[in-house]
C-alpha cells in the first residue's frame, strides 16, 4: 500500500502546484543541486539578507514527483528560519523518512514519512534540503547520490 | 518420434510455462506480480533451483582436484555445464568455453588477456553509442594502460546501428571491435553476421556482448563469425554469478593468464609456472560450481522449451505490448529498431521514470526506471532515464494490458 500513501494528495498537490516555483531577483545565496544518475536538478535561491534569516526562496529545475513535492513543502516551512534552524529542521526531517514517526514542526514534509518504506526514493526528498543547506553554506552544488551502479 | 520433437509441435502453453517457475505465483503489493525486468534479471524454474539444491545436498565437492567420488560426480556436473554451453551457443569444442561470473567478468578477462598487452598508442578500439558500461568501461581501462583511444560508431534515432559507418569506422588503427548483440535499452539485434564479416576481411577481432541474446535468440557461433563471445548466466533463467567467455582455440592459446592460482596451473615451482591448458587456465580459484550446474538444468529447460519458439511468441509478444503502450496519451518509446526483441523502453511526457516504476510497483509491475547502466545512450537520446519493460516466455497478453491499465491509471494521476 505504500506507494500510493507516499504519493498521497498532498505531495500531489506540492507536485502538480509548486509553491515558491520560480527565482529570486537579488538573491544572497543560491545552489545548484543534481543528482545526475536520477536526471534531477534542482537551483534554490534564497534572500537572507535581513539578519540572515529567509526572508524569501524560490527554487526551480526538473525532478520527480518526490524532489519537487518535497521542495515545494520545504520552501513554505523554511521562510524565517537561519542556518541553525535550518539544519536542525533537516535532521528532523531524517528522522522522519527513516521511521522516526511524524514530526509536528514539519507540517507536510510529514507526507515524506512513507520513505521509510522506499529507501531507494530517499535521495529524491533529501536532494532540497541538501542544495538549500549548500547555499546557506556557501557552496554552488549540492548532490544526494552516493553509489548508484 | 520423439517426446521432444512432439513437445514442440504443441502450441506455445504459456500457463503450463508459467507453472514451472515458483517466484510467479507471488503477490506484490497484495497484487499477483507481473514481473517485465526480465533484461535486469530472470526468475529461475523449479528445475534450475532444484539442481542448486540437489547439488548441495547430494554432490557437493570441489571440482578438479579430489579423486573421491563426489569430486568426480562435481567435476562431471560441472564439466556438463561447459559441454551443454558448448552445444547451446554453437562453439566448435567445450575447451573453447571459459566459464565465468558473467558477461562482466568475460569482458574484462578479454580486457586484460587480450587487449591489454597488444594494444598500443595509436590504436583504437571500437564501440557502438548503444554499448552497456560493461561493454565501455573495460576498454577505457585497457585505454588509459597502454594508450589507445576508444572510438565509437554512431545509431540512428530508431535505435539501429549504422552498418556503414561502423565499417567505415574499421581503420587500420582499429584493433579490436565490441559491440552488443541485442541492446539492454532498445532491444536492437545487431547485424552481427554482417559486422563480423568487415571485421574479419580486415584481420580485426570482434567481441560481443550476447548478455542480452542469449536468453532470446537461438545462437550459432560458426554462423555469427565473431570471435568473443559473452553470456550471462542470470539473464538465461541460470543463477547469478555465472556467466562465460567464448572464443576460438586459436585467440585463447594466445592469451596470457589474467588470474593466477589454484585450479589454473601445470606445475608451481618458485622459480616459476607452468600454466594449465585452456580453458582451465583462465579459471583460477573454486568457481561457482552450484550455480553452473544450475546453469545446466536452465540450459536443459530452455533448449526442451525450444529457443525458436521462444522466440516467436516473445515477438508477439513484444508486437502486443508495443501496440498497447502507443495506445497511451504521451507516451514515447526508445529504440524501434526493425530487429529487436521484447525490450520497450519508454517515458511518458511529464512524468519521471522513477515515479512511474515506483507507482508501478504498487500496481504489482515490476519495470525497471533509471539510466540501464548506458548513460551515453541516454546522452544520446537527451533523457536522463527511461522506465523499460523487458518481457520473457513466462509473461502473457493478459499482464499486458493489466500493466497498460496501470500505466494509464498513473498518467493521470502524475499528470
């Protein structure tokens, strides 16, 4: 029953109707984030000029259902949070796509929880927070893929 | 007349076929399984799982080296194996079968063996844009060592290699020509007879790559003309880990040994060795002796099932499911090449292949999504991954149109 629970209404919906689809006119930090092996890419721009907390993000690219759901979910629970934050909101998701059960902080990225079930999906969810993580850090590219034959 | 001969006057009984392979009986998903990654790997009858089993209950023994008898009953198994391989793909003498993990591991036996000592800077080594990365990597391995480059002969959009070009692309630089039988993506069969004609008129050496012809096509090395030849067991309804090399007395007396140690040698002095004949040269160390004899018992179900026959109900079969597919809105299908086997490879517009096969999976469908280990055809074609259908004697018409239904259903639920 598994797959139709991770593609559930919601991550639909985040697929079929991205929000904060598009780019960022004077963004302070972007990433690029591919996992070449999948064909995914994904760019997050975000604006953090004000005490550097998010003021706004936009990402774009071409991914599967998974990827941009999952980045679209991202994008609406992120805005205000600083890298701190935004790390530990990444740890938390983690937890929650390797059965760590929900996460109420997470708001629909609770959807994601049925990767649990899917391992090899996992780098499709992970692949927003990775890139969005490497612009706040500073660095241009992002991937999730490790060893893929 | 004889009770083979009378089994395959009979028309094709896809449902008693069916029952000779357990794993089918499975559900997924609470769905029955249809399982159309038969490119990927192959399920196994009860005969083939039934010899493993049998082997290690009853005979199990290495081969080659005790004299009690259940060395002699496993050397003979496995020695039947090499003789029943002999048979099943036309070689003019078992000694001319080097038994191996698999299509992988023959390539890179030819690799080192072979190539790698001969070849030079200047020297090419021929390829095809449809060539799996076992085909590909090995040779820019033997590149990088001695200095030769890696050439590669142009398909059309249809998924055909382009004979002229390929024989064009024979130049006196060109040492040695590996090109796939039938491509693991598009389910080409290439003019192999044809390409081995140009090879040989110009003293070069073809390798294929039969990984994915084997299981499909009858096969007859005397007519086929190349000069290596690689089979997977896995694919052939064998175990995995079980593959081999075939090529002519001549080129493997020339080879060097490319493993070294038990099983492969004459007499072992420090001051040096003397090496066993071939084939037993190239297989140094215990092999996967219960997986060959294995491989004998699928060899033996293949060849009562009848390979013709095969064959033609997997070309109605592959006829069927590509009339099917078409039927669905947006959906493009790669490699239409006029002789292929019952390979589909295809997207459908606004999906991605993994959310379709993952979709699929919760229907019960078992397809493969991702790249297929060809990532230059996938450049080739401008996508980064296909969803692919591969269909063997066991599917039927009925799983067809159940997979279609299911592709349909997640169209629209994806679009």
């Amino acid at each position: 029953m598994s797959a139709a629970v991770l593609y559930q209404q919601v991550v639909l919906d985040h697929y079929r109707k991205p929000r904060n689809r598009g780019s960022l006119d004077g963004c302070t930090h972007a990433a690029d984030g591919v996992n070449a092996l999948c064909g995914d890419f994904l760019r997050v721009e975000v604006d953090c000029a004000a005490e550097r907390r998010i003021a706004a993000i936009r990402f774009s690219g071409e991914a599967c259902a998974i990827t941009t759901a999952t980045a679209s979910m991202l994008s609406e629970l992120v805005r205000g949070m600083d890298e701190a934050e935004v790390a530990l909101a990444a740890l938390r998701f983690e937890r929650v796509i390797s059965g760590a059960g929900e996460d109420a902080s997470l708001g629909d990225l609770n959807a994601m929880a049925e990767l649990n079930r899917h391992p090899s999906r996992r780098k499709c969810a992970q692949l927003a927070w990775a890139t969005l993580r490497a612009a706040l850090a500073g660095d241009s590219r992002a991937t999730t893929e490790k060893d893929d034959p | 007349m004889n009770a083979q001969a009378e089994l395959h006057d009979m028309p094709f009984d896809v449902q008693r076929i069916r029952k000779d392979f357990p794993l089918l009986t499975r559900t997924v998903h609470d769905k029955p399984l249809i399982y159309f990654d038969n490119a990927n790997t192959s399920q196994k009858p009860a005969v083939v799982i039934e010899a493993v089993d049998h082997f290690y209950r009853e005979t199990n023994a290495n081969v080659a080296r005790a004299v009690h008898q259940l060395g002699e009953e496993a050397t003979a198994a496995y020695e039947g194996t090499r003789r029943k391989l002999a048979r099943f793909i036309g070689a003019g003498s078992p000694n001319e079968i080097v038994l191996t993990s698999g299509t992988t591991h023959a390539i890179n036996l030819v690799a080192y063996s072979y190539a790698m000592p001969r070849l030079k800077p200047g020297d090419e080594i021929l390829v095809t844009t449809m060539e799996h990365h076992a085909n590909i990597v090995p040779w820019q391995l033997v590149c990088a060592h001695t200095g030769a480059k890696l050439k590669v002969a142009p398909i059309t959009e249809r998924g055909e290699l382009i004979v002229d070009q390929f024989i064009e692309a024979l130049t006196p630089s060109v040492k040695l020509a590996a090109v796939t039988h039938v491509s693991n993506v598009l389910g080409t069969i290439n003019p192999i007879a044809e390409l081995a004609r140009a090879t040989r008129k110009r003293g070069i050496p073809l390798l294929v790559d039969g990984s994915q012809a084997a299981p499909h096509l009858p096969l007859d090395m005397r007519a086929l003309g190349c000069d290596f030849y690689t089979i997977t067991g896995h694919k052939l309804y064998g175990p995995t880990g079980t593959g081999a090399l075939w090529t002519r007395k001549e080129l493997l007396a020339e080879m060097a040994p490319f493993f070294g140690g038990g099983e492969m040698i004459r007499e072992v002095r420090f001051e040096g060795t003397t090496f066993a004949d071939p084939p037993h040269r190239f297989e140094a160390g215990t092999p996967n002796i219960a997986g060959f004899v294995g491989l004998g018992a699928a060899l033996d179900y293949v060849e009562s099932v009848g390979r013709a026959r095969i064959a033609a109900y997997e070309a109605e079969l592959r006829d069927y499911a590509t009339a099917a597919l078409k039927t669905i809105p947006g959906l493009r299908i790669f490699g239409e090449a006029r002789e292929k086997t019952a390979v589909i490879s295809f997207l459908i517009e606004g999906t991605h292949a993994h959310d379709l096969a993952t979709l699929l999976d919760h229907e019960g469908v078992a397809v493969r999504s991702g790249h297929h280990c060809a990532h230059p055809l996938m450049r080739f074609y401008g996508v980064p991954a296909t969803a692919r259908i591969s269909l063997a004697l066991y599917n039927t018409r009925d799983e067809i149109d159940r997979s279609v239904a299911a592709i349909s259903k997640v169209r629209q639920l994806l679009a």
